[in-house]
C-alpha cells in the first residue's frame, strides 16, 4: 500500500447467525455505495456452523480487516458483546487498536461501514455508529 493510500478502519459484525452477520455485512457494503469500501468480515455462529459465537471466528475476521487504521467490531447480543470483552481483556487476540463499539447492529453497523469507506479514523467511525442509536423510525 502506497503512502498516499489513506488506511481504512475495518468492520467486524459478531453475530449468533452466520447468516446475520453475513446479512448485515452484504447490506452495510451494499449501502457504503461505489468506490472503495472499508474492509468487512462477519464473525457469525459457533465454529460448527451453529448459533452461537466463536472466539476463533471473531479473531480471524479482525485480522483479515485490519489495515492499519484501528477494527471497530458490533455486536448483536449480550453474549457477543462477552466474547469480544474477554478477548480485548486478553490483550494479544485482537489487532492493536481494536475497539468494541456499543451500538445497534444493522443501522451501527451501516453507519460505521459508510463513515470508514468515506476514510474516516476509529473514533469518528464509532461515534457514528454510536449515533444510530438516536435514529427514530417515526
């Protein structure tokens, strides 16, 4: 990668679907629009292919987006969210400045994946996901 390459935050979607996750990932890319596009990777299901998560498919989808520029990883529910927190606590399992980003999953999950391919860092790309929170479906 060329220095006038800006590096991209990557996208981690932790789903107990393997199928959900790679829902929301195909969606939140589908809506980032043309051009480049952040890195994405679901982490859905048990290893087995069951419901669940996988410290192990959580891992391996952090290292294949990382580029450099920070992983924000969302999660779908209360166990994810446990997984993801026991490996941070780890300290050696996710990439450096891997930050887990408390928001909702589809709507965070395509505010984050826009703000990261439009070249944004980790904190402006978490807030905006973070931000989801407040859209109102009225």
């Amino acid at each position: 990668m060329s220095n006038s390459v800006k590096k991209l935050v990557g996208i981690v979607l932790v789903s107990h679907s393997a199928a959900v996750a790679e829902s929301v990932a195909e969606l939140a890319k589908g809506l980032a629009g043309g051009g480049m596009t952040a890195p994405v990777a679901p982490a859905g299901g048990a290893v087995d292919g069951g419901l669940g998560t996988s410290a192990e498919l959580i891992t391996a989808a952090a290292a294949s987006v990382d580029r450099g520029a920070g992983v924000a990883v969302l999660m779908d529910l209360g166990s994810a969210v446990l997984t993801v927190k026991a490996l941070l606590a780890e300290g050696d399992e996710l990439p450096e400045n891997t930050r887990l980003v408390d928001a909702p999953f589809v709507e965070g999950a395509v505010a984050a994946v826009v703000t990261a391919s439009a070249g944004a860092d980790l904190m402006a790309v978490e807030a905006a996901a973070t931000e989801a929170y407040a859209y109102r479906k009225e």
